[in-house]
C-alpha cells in the first residue's frame, strides 16, 4: 500500500497535470487547490512566490515524468534507433490511454511563457535540455559520435514534441508511430560502419 501524498506533493502533481492540460495561464488558482485537497494557504507555505513558484516546481516533475518514459523506451532496445522507435510508441500508446489529454508536460506551458515568464521559461529549458541529455547519451552509448549524438538528440526530441502534439490534435497515434519510424531511419543513416 502507498503513502498518502503531502499536501506540498499533491500540490506539484495537481499543477503539472493541470498545466499539461491547459497550459499556466489556464490554471486558476482556486481550481488547483480544490483538485489538490488543498487550501490557499497551504499553497502560499510551500510556495511563498505563489502559482508561479508552483508551476516551476511542477514543470520539474513533469520533466522527470517525461524523463522516466524516454529512460524506460531508450532501455527497452539494444540498438538505439529501435530505442528511439520505442519511445514513439510509449509516447503514442500513453496519450491514447489518457483519452489524449495527457501530451508533454511542459508544451503549452513553454509557449505563454516566453519572453513573458523568465522563470518558467528557464524551467522548460532545464527539462527539454534535461530530455535531450538523455537521448545522447543513449546514441553516443550505441556507438555514434558526440557530435551527431547532440544534433539528433535535438532532433529526436523536436520531432516527438511535435508528432505528440499532432497525435492530440488528431487523436491518433499516427503522428508519433511515423515519426518514430522516420527516426529511427534518420539514425541508422548515422551508425558507424561495421
């Protein structure tokens, strides 16, 4: 049997899929602290900088949400481009489950944030940074040079990024399939010769 969650923790969960959702601004106050089992003022104790330190806080746990389904997909294959194929298709399979609701953790927030937002906008940095980190390390533990790794590893992350956001737009797990496809082509053109 699980621990209850704290009501600090409640808070963070609440907010980051409030926001996946609905993106910062679409997130009112009031309605978080309802779904979180909170008050108002238990919001302010944890985070005196109010909903906006709470939302950095959050986008830190949707980044490592996001983080553990790359880790998992990347580690399900030996070969990296079939990694990357499996991340697609944990992507596509989730968001199909979550009734497609349930796409990145920091999208929606990442765009009403820049140029608006320094401290969430860094947020979103450190985790589609933290995301690309992993993807080249996979890719440079198969083999491929650090350099290409990088490149493909902004690549990889850009492209899944956008076919998610076209699978929820759809409704369908289409867009991540191909693109996981498309990528794994992309990085078997980058393998070094045997």
């Amino acid at each position: 049997m699980s621990t209850p969650l704290g009501t600090r923790d409640r808070l963070i969960r609440t907010a980051s899929r409030l926001m996946t959702h609905g993106g910062y601004e679409s997130t009112p106050v009031k309605q978080l602290v309802k779904e979180a089992e909170a008050t108002l003022g238990s919001l302010y104790h944890f985070f005196p900088g109010g909903k906006q330190e709470l939302a950095v806080a959050a986008i830190a746990f949707g980044d490592e949400e996001f983080a553990e389904v790359l880790a998992l997909g990347l580690a399900s294959r030996t070969d990296p481009a079939e990694a990357v194929e499996a991340v697609a298709v944990l992507l596509a399979d989730a968001l199909r489950d979550s009734a497609w609701l349930d796409g990145c953790p920091v999208t929606a927030t990442a765009l009403e944030s820049v140029g608006r937002m320094p401290d969430l906008q860094a947020a979103c940095a450190v985790a589609v940074a933290n995301w690309r980190r992993l993807v080249r390390e996979r890719l440079t533990a198969g083999g491929l040079p650090e350099e290409d790794a990088r490149d493909l590893a902004v690549t990889v992350i850009s492209t899944l990024e956008g076919a998610e956001m076209a699978a929820q737009v759809e409704q369908s797990q289409t867009p991540l399939l191909l693109a996981g496809r498309h990528l794994a082509r992309l990085i078997r053109s980058y393998a070094p010769a045997p």
